[in-house]
C-alpha cells in the first residue's frame, strides 16, 4: 500500500467514519502529533480523542481530500473538513448549521506506518463559524482600497 493510499485511509476511515481503531494499524507505537493542543496527549490516543470531540460536536463530519502529494517519507495532504453542527464542540452549542474548514496534513510514514503529525487549519474560521471568535475588523483594507 503507497503512502498516500494509507494516509487517505485515516481520513476516511478514522475521521469520516469514527473507526479510531484503524490507527492502531496505521500508526507507530510511538507516532507524534507535533500539533496536539497543550496538555492533550501527543500519541495515537490523543488523536482519537480529537475525533471523538469532533464527531461529538458534527456527528455526520466527512474529510474531503482536496490533493496529496507524497515526497520520499512525506505525505502532504489538503483537506475540507465539513459537516452539521449537531452537538457541543470546542465550547459551542449547537447550532444546525453545516460548517467547513480546511486543514493541511503533513505526516512521515517510517516502516510502513504513520510516525509524525503536522498541521496547519482554519481554526479561525471553524471559531468564528461557531460563534467562539469574533471575525476580525477588515475595514482598513476597505478604506485603503478604496483610497488608491
């Protein structure tokens, strides 16, 4: 199996569809999310803690694969995350509202197996989204603009 077709597999089946089991397959013992919120464990459990909370929060959540490329141990992968906001998440009520955000992955694969977890997302707009984040004020870009 390519790396990339292993890593797709966390998407779908770990993200998409809640089965957290499948990374004890597809993950090291001693795999890292060097992205892991302060005092969230970094290893395999913490990860399935985040899709718990998550599919707690958006129950019908789906991981949409935009692109992903591999480079030697690299995978690089661009993703829409999106579902319906049907429970409490990230300290929001529900609000029944589909919400998407993107996210970008980037992992090593050592012997065949997920070791390191990097990544970069819209948490800003998923915040902002939930009524968690007030949208910052961009009207001096307006002005500014208008102005030249």
């Amino acid at each position: 199996m390519s790396n990339k077709i292993m890593c797709r597999r966390i998407l779908d089946e770990a993200f998409s569809q809640g089965k957290t089991e499948v990374l004890d397959e597809l993950m090291t013992e001693d795999f890292v999310n060097h992205n892991a919120a302060p005092g969230m464990d970094t290893g395999r459990e913490g990860v399935k803690s985040v899709i718990r909370v998550e599919r707690e929060g958006f129950p019908d959540m789906k991981v949409e694969l935009i692109r992903d490329f591999e480079d030697g141990e690299f995978v690089i992968q661009h993703v829409e995350v999106s579902g319906t906001h049907k429970g409490h998440v990230f300290g929001a009520a529900p609000t029944g509202r589909t919400i998407s955000w993107n996210e970008i992955h980037i992992v090593r694969v050592r012997d065949g197996r997920v070791s390191d977890h990097w990544a970069c997302n819209d948490l800003h707009v998923l915040l902002t989204k939930l009524g968690r984040m007030t949208p910052p004020d961009t009207s001096a870009f307006s002005q500014a603009t208008a102005a030249s």
